[in-house]
C-alpha cells in the first residue's frame, strides 16, 4: 500500500468528516496531488519513523480544526486571539510537545488544503524556474522546512541557510533534509527573524518565507530584512494569510493590497501573486479568509 493510500484508509477509518476535504485538495490536480502527497509523505516517513501516518493525520485534523474553531472566535469577537509573539512564543512555538504536533499538522496541510494545492503548484511551476542551480536561498521560519527542502531537491547545486524561532523546528527540519537527501546543503539556526536585519546585505540569490508575516507584530521589519538580504535581481516566494485567525496569528491583514505595499515598499517588484480561499466558510461568514502567494523580485534599478 502506498503511503498515500494509507493516508486515505485511516482517514476514513479514523477522521472520516475530514476525508471530504482531502478528497476536494485532490480533486484540483489529481496528478500533481497523488505526486506531491506521496514525495511528502515518503519525506515525513523517513523523518519521524514508525507510525507517521496516523500521527501526523491526528496533527493535521486538530490543525484544521483548531484554525475553525479560532475563525468562528474572530467572526464573533472581530479580533485575533492573540496579539503578542511573547504569548505565542511561551504558548506555542517554546513548547516541544505543542509544536511538534502543530508542525506536523502544518506541513500536511500544505498539500492536504484545496487552496494550498494551488499555492504548492504555484511554488512549483512560477517560482522553483527562476531558482539558479547554484542559487544560495535563505528560509525564514522554515518550521518543517518543507519548502526550503523542496528547491534544494530540485536544484542540485543550491544551499540553504533556514532560521527560525522555534527549537522544534530546528530538529524537525534537520531531519526531514536529512529524509530528502540534502541535509549536506542546509543549515538550521534558531533565531528570531526580527533580528535577520543584523546579516551582511545582498548575501542571497533566493528568500522563502511561507507563513510568517501574520505572526509578526512588525509585518514590515520582514519585507525590510528580504530586501536587505536579496541581491538585486534575486527572487522571492513569500506566503501570508488574510482574514484567517490561528492560535498564534497576531497581525490582522484584510486586504490584498496590503501584502502587495508591504513587498513594493522595500524595494521589492511583485512579479505575480495568488490569494486564494477554501471553498467553503463557516455559516454567515462575514470574512473570507485568504492565503496568498507572491513571486518577488529585488529591483536592480530605481525604476520597476
Ligand atoms: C505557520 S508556521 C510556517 C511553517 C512553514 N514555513 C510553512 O509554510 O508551513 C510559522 C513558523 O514561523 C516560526 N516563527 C514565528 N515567529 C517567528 C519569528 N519571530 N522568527 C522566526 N521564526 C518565527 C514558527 O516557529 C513556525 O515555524
């Protein structure tokens, strides 16, 4: 049995209202689906051992529902549940146990989410073409490091410096470079990515930085720091979400346009962009939440 046969047979014995969303993600690309989800598993598989699917699913369904019940908080209340990044970082990104379920579950719906199918396309088909083989990339908050993982194993030639907060990422990524054949090509540090404006400037080809932004209480010190550490003409995938509450989701982006400034304000041209919604929301929903992708580009000149 394939790993992605086993994924749906403990779906539905296990989790089976879940198993119409997932059932919905394949249905946007059967071909690329069956491919993605079986490269990722295999990854996640040889990562963390022995009974991956069932403890990753587990992650993945309270994932998803802990992202329902945080969006039915917000529709009624109108805000986020936190405000802080020292409240996520003593509630979620400091604990192990905590962050090593959320991690998983946050890979997952990476290809397991209908809308992420379509920005996982997007990562592959308009941003991992213009990665050079030689390409020297830096992630920002990698957590899992699927993404990070993903242009190193395409572009045989390219290293990766990846940073982030969390102590379970540290060895989570290791792990699953490792699983992916390319840890001898990336290198994890924990450091926070508000302090990244410390780095020599101009020192990267490439910047991935998927779903972060949302966690900052200073959005714009990221867009600043992937500015800073770009080369001119360089590129990056950046992710963010709009309208969209999580237990550790501080900043509150409504519009597109929004992401957009933030890119175009430092120094960044916005070479396409996706934003995208699952298909359906809770009842009466007054908000839409969003995900949405962007392919930058460091400007080499005054003009655009
Ligand atoms: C939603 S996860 C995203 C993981 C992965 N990039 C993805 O797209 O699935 C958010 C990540 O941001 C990290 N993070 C949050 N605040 C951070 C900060 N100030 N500096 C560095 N990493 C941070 C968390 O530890 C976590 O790994």
């Amino acid at each position: 049995m394939s790993l992605t046969e086993e994924l749906f047979a403990y779906l539905e014995s296990t989790h089976p209202r879940s198993l119409g969303g997932v059932r919905e993600a394949r249905e946007v690309a059967p071909e690329r689906f069956d491919a993605m989800c079986e490269l990722f598993l295999d990854w996640g598989a040889a990562a963390s051992g022995d009974n991956f699917i069932p403890g990753a699913v587990d992650a993945f369904v309270d994932f998803s529902n802990d992202v329902l019940m945080e969006q039915a908080r917000y529709e009624r209340r109108g805000t986020y549940k936190r405000s802080t990044f020292a409240e996520c970082e003593a509630e979620v990104y400091g604990k192990r146990d905590v962050m090593d379920h959320y991690l998983w579950g946050a890979y997952l719906t990476n290809f397991l989410w209908a809308h992420h199918v379509d920005i996982a396309i997007f990562f592959e088909d308009r941003f991992l073409r213009r990665v050079a083989k030689d390409a020297k990339i830096v992630e920002i908050a990698p957590g899992h490091g699927q993404f990070g993982i993903w242009a190193l194993t395409q572009r045989p030639g390219t290293t990766l410096r990846g940073f982030d907060i969390s102590p379970s990422s540290m060895v989570i990524a290791n792990k699953m470079a490792a699983a992916a054949g390319v840890a001898d090509r990336a290198v994890y540090e924990r450091r926070d990515a508000m302090d990244l404006d410390q780095m020599e400037p101009d020192c990267a080809d490439v910047v991935i930085c998927s779903f972060l932004v949302e966690h900052l209480e200073q959005p714009h010190k990221l867009y600043e720091t992937i500015g800073r550490l770009l080369k001119p003409g360089g590129v990056a995938f950046t992710t963010g979400a709009l309208t969209a509450a999580h237990a550790d989701h501080i900043f509150e982006f409504k519009r597109e346009s929004e992401l957009l400034h933030l890119a175009e304000d430092h120094g960044l041209r916005v070479l396409e962009s996706l934003s995208i919604g699952p298909s359906r929301t809770l009842p009466r929903a007054k908000q839409l939440p969003r995900s949405m992708a962007m392919l930058l580009q460091r400007r080499k000149h005054d003009h655009w």
